[in-house]
C-alpha cells in the first residue's frame, strides 16, 4: 500500500500515538472493563482524563490563574455565538480577515451593535488588514487568527486597549501565546488539538457577568466553568482523543518545539511554490499562514489544474483541493503533519514542473 500524505483542512491528521491509545480506549478504558465511549462522565476514571486534559492546556501554553480552560460542543460556529452572548453589551469590533470572521460578526450583529472595523474582502480576503484603530469604546475586539480558506494568519499576539478575543480553531498549540492578552480564545478541536466533535475555550474569570441580557444557561460561560465543562454529558471520547493529542504534543517539545517545526515545513512549501513556475501563492508573503498554505497554478498554466490534481493523488497526496469557495489547492500542515510529508509534496511538485517543461 503506498504512503497517504494527509493535507486535509479538518478533520485533519492526528498523532498517531493519539490514535492508537483511542483504539485501545475503545476496547477498554483503564482497565475498566468499558469502552471509553461507554464509560460515565461521573465516574472517577473519566474525571481524571478530564483533570488531566484542563492540566495540560494549561501547561502548554503557560495560561495564567486568571483564565480557566472549559469544553463543549458545536464548535467555533457555536463560539461565534457564546462569544457575544457572553461579552456584548453595547457594541463590539471585528477585524473581517475571512469567512469565519464575517459568520462570527453576523451572530453578534443578531444580538447587538456589531460591526467591521476593518476588512480584506476587497482582494477575496488575501491579506490581515494594518493601520486601523481600534475604538476603545468597544466591549471587545474580536479576530480570526488563522484563514483556513484563504491561508492567512496573524502571527503574534496583539496589544488591545479593549478586551481582546480570538478564534484559534485552526492555529491553537502551533505557537507560544501570550494568553493574559485575551479574555477569550474558543476555537474547533479539529485541526491541532483533536478530532471534531469538541470545542475548547480559554475564559478570563474576571471579564464574565458583564453584561445585562438574559444568558440561557448552557450558553454561560460560568455554567461551563462552575460545572468543569459536565454541566451536561460532555463530548467524552472526542476529549479523550485531545489529551492523547496533547500528551504526544508534550512528549515532543511541548508549543514551542512544534513552532519552530511548522516554520521549517511553512519554509520549505512557501519556497517550492515562489521557486516552481508551474505555480503562484495567493496571500500577501507577511502575512501566509503556517498552518495553511493556498496556491494555485500560475498564470499561463491554468489549464493543468485538474492534471495536477491526479498527478499528485496518484502519488499519496490526498486533501490538497482547495475549498470549494476559492480554488486551487490548499496544503493543510498542521502539527501532526511530519516534514516527511511536506518534502513528498514538494518533490511532487517539483516532478510535475520537470514534466511540463
């Protein structure tokens, strides 16, 4: 059977000791005689993953005692809207770097004064938007770290004269982050930090009960973090998955590590697509993502996109089709992506050039 190089957007790659120990879990957890996905959330085994699983996001990214760690479901799509339940009072900003910035906006729009205070749809959103002031009579600023459609990425952490909250679904644990920065960071498991089906966010205690309007109560922040994240039965096998990912994620540098390998596999698939003339990048270079890498075929050469395609499904390549919005090609290199597979598509790419020539 020939090697698979998984490039898919999310659900995406996992570690594979994360996937082998969920195997194991699903035939019996710690030695209970129950599949994980039937074992109680009440029961002391779950607990401790539970215990476990808080323990290591807040070790890995050094978060503060300000802030506490809760999971629940319905993803970033339902963060977009907790987000605002739980912070809007009067008005609040978005920076609109994308789709999910602009679904994130509308559902603060339906509960307040929302608006954009400052936009990249005017190239398709190829660019993080500069030189715009944030109004500081704002309840919180919000911004979309990572592109997933479009492969851009703000890389470092900003300095907000409001409170500051961030969607990470797609670049969490691919970076050191200065979390006392943010009252807020939410984002989908389903890319650096476990499968779909869980969402996690990092809550600043102190910014929470500022607000006036009624919030349903599984939709409250401090529901979730009274509760510790089992106000309701939590999405127990998808949280598994994550402490298995986050313990390889440990075992092997820990954040910092893992970004200084996502910037030497960013270097060597950025500097293939600048280098090769069957191909162009589509985000301005200051601001390509890490974690997604957008291209297309260059021009003149439009015409061997579909080729290009099978050319490199044929070699293992899989899940490089960009989203169905933009086109071209999208090379997803999350954590678990090893560099052995970013050289094969490289290589690949290379091969293809050679052949056209």
């Amino acid at each position: 059977m020939k090697k698979v190089h998984n490039f898919t957007a999310g659900p995406c790659i996992l570690p594979q000791q994360a996937i082998d120990n969920a195997i194991e879990a699903l035939k019996d957890f710690k030695n209970t005689g129950i599949p994980v996905i039937s074992i109680s959330h009440r029961t002391k085994e779950w607990e401790s993953v539970m215990d476990e699983c808080r323990s290591l996001w807040k070790e890995l990214l050094n978060i503060p005692d300000t802030h506490e760690v809760v999971f629940f479901g319905g993803g970033a799509s339902m963060g977009f809207l907790l987000a605002a339940m739980n912070f809007l009072e009067n008005k609040a900003g978005y920076l609109e770097t994308g789709v999910w910035a602009k679904k994130a906006l509308k559902e603060a729009k339906g509960l307040g004064n929302a608006y954009a205070v400052a936009s990249s749809s005017d190239t398709t959103y190829s660019y993080i938007p500069k030189g715009y002031e944030i109004p500081a009579d704002l309840d919180y600023f919000h911004i979309t770290t990572n592109n997933t459609i479009y492969g851009t990425e703000i890389h470092e952490d900003m300095d907000c004269p409001v409170p500051l909250i961030a969607d990470m679904s797609s670049d969490i644990m691919s970076r050191p982050v200065d979390v006392s920065k943010y009252a807020l960071i939410y984002g989908g498991a389903q890319k650096n930090v476990g499968p779909a089906g869980v969402t996690f966010a990092i809550v600043r205690k102190d910014a929470l009960g500022k607000v006036s309007r009624y919030i349903p109560t599984i939709l409250d922040f401090r529901t979730l973090i009274d509760g510790a994240s089992m106000f309701n039965t939590p999405p127990v096998f998808p949280i598994f998955v994550m402490n298995e990912t986050l313990k390889w994620l440990k075992e092997n540098g820990g954040v910092e590590a893992m970004h200084k390998i996502n910037m030497q596999k960013a270097k060597l698939l950025y500097g293939e697509i600048d280098r090769n003339s069957m191909f162009r990048g589509t985000s301005a270079v200051e601001d390509r993502s890490i974690m997604n890498v957008c291209f297309v075929m260059a021009e003149g050469r439009e015409n061997l996109q579909d080729e290009f395609m099978a050319f490199a499904k044929e070699r293992g390549m899989t899940g490089i089709k960009g989203h169905r919005s933009v086109g071209g090609f999208r090379a997803s290199i999350y954590n678990a992506c090893p560099l052995e597979s970013v050289q094969a598509l490289v290589d690949c790419m290379r091969e293809f050039e050679e052949l056209k020539k």
